[in-house]
C-alpha cells in the first residue's frame, strides 16, 4: 500500500473517530437532560443555537481564507 | 482500493448516526419527549459540525494536494451553502413564531441542500466521501426532525 493511501485511510479514520463520538455525545446530551429534574430546556437551547451558529461562522471563515489564499 | 475504502468508511458513518439517533428514541421513556424545536436545533447542530469537519478535510487535502483546486472550490461552494442554510434555520427558529407555522420555510431552507452530483462524481478521496455522505445523511435526518 502506497503511502498516500495510508494517508487517505488515516484521514478517513480521523473523520469517524471525530464524528461518531460527537453524535453519540450530542444524543446523551439530550438523555441526560431528559432525565435531570427541573433542567432549564430553554437555556440549553439557546446554547446549541449559539454553539451551531459559532461553527457556521467558523465554516465560513475558513472558506473566505482559502478563498483569498486561491485568490479566488 | 479508493472505493472500497470509502464503503466501508461511509457504512461506519451510517452506523454511528443510527446509534445516535436510537440513543435519542429509546431513552425518553423515563421524562417527556424533547419539544420538536429542540430536536430540530439538536440536528441542525449536529450538521453545523460535520459540515465544518468536512470543510476542514476538502482543505487539509487540497494544502496536501491530494484534492485539485477546482474540486475543492466545488466542494467549498456546497459546504459554505450548508452553513448559510443551517444559519437561515437558526434564525427561523429564533423569529417567534410557533414551530408549525415555520416548518415549511424550514423545509425549504434545508430541500436543497443536496450534494449527490458532487458525491456521483468519481476520483474523489475516501475521506471526502465520507464527509460528503454524512453531511447528506445529516441534512436528511434534520428534515425529518422538521417533519412534513
């Protein structure tokens, strides 16, 4: 196996080792605020909208990045 | 070898996002069921992630050059439209209104998010693949979250 398909491989492995544990630890999130008693939904909710809207921004900037590294 | 790879990379995926999503169904049963809002920012925020993760790889493999510029352009267009739409529904759930009485413009912002010319297109690296697919799959799983 040449190495720029080892490489291709690890990659492919980094992206699941990130994904899978985020969407797990995003589903125990919801359980375990499900299961405590007098949990503030609405607070929490304000926080996922904020966290998701933080990382659209930060897609955005690193396109605008590679964009302008392109000169595209 | 590239395909191969990629198949089971991406059936690995697949395996991950149903266990999240049987996590989410079977373990209510002690408490309500999370309102229909939540679920659909839970979603939307699951999304936001591995489309930023699938930014990063299109990047980190064009610097590395094993991806060519003009597909990494391609597929940067398509993520940059995923985090402006996942944005649009952010915001659409901010607005106040009742949840019913936004699904459709939810819907729409979501409806055109896909990206299976890109994904039918061959050569590309297993790792893009599987970023691509489980964007997909995560966009179709935040539509159904929104319901009809």
């Amino acid at each position: 196996m040449n190495p720029q398909t080892l490489l291709l491989i690890f990659r492919g492995v980094e992206l699941l080792a990130t994904l899978g544990p985020l969407a797990l630890a995003e589903a125990m999130k919801i359980r375990d605020l499900l299961q405590a008693p007098g949990s503030d939904i609405t607070a929490e909710l304000k926080a996922i909208k904020n966290g998701a809207v933080a990382a659209a921004d930060e897609t955005l900037a690193m396109i605008a990045a590679w964009r302008a590294e392109q000169g595209l | 070898m590239y395909s191969r790879v990629a198949r089971l990379l991406g059936a690995a995926v697949i395996v991950a996002v149903l266990a999240s999503q049987t996590a989410c169904v079977k373990t209510p049963s002690t408490g309500p069921p999370a309102p229909a809002e939540y679920r659909v920012a839970q979603a939307v925020a699951v999304l936001v992630e591995a489309n930023k993760t699938a930014t990063e790889v299109a990047i980190s493999l064009n610097r590395s050059s094993v991806l060519d510029r003009g597909t990494t352009a391609e597929i940067l267009n398509y993520t940059e439209a995923v985090a402006r739409s996942a944005k649009a529904v952010l915001a659409l759930l901010d607005d106040g209104r009742p949840l019913d009485d936004k699904r459709a413009d939810i819907r729409a912002a979501l409806a055109t998010l896909s990206n299976a010319g890109l994904l039918q297109k061959g050569g590309l690296p297993p790792a893009v693949v599987t970023a691509l697919t489980t964007v997909q799959l995560l966009v179709e799983e935040a539509l159904k979250e929104v319901g009809p």
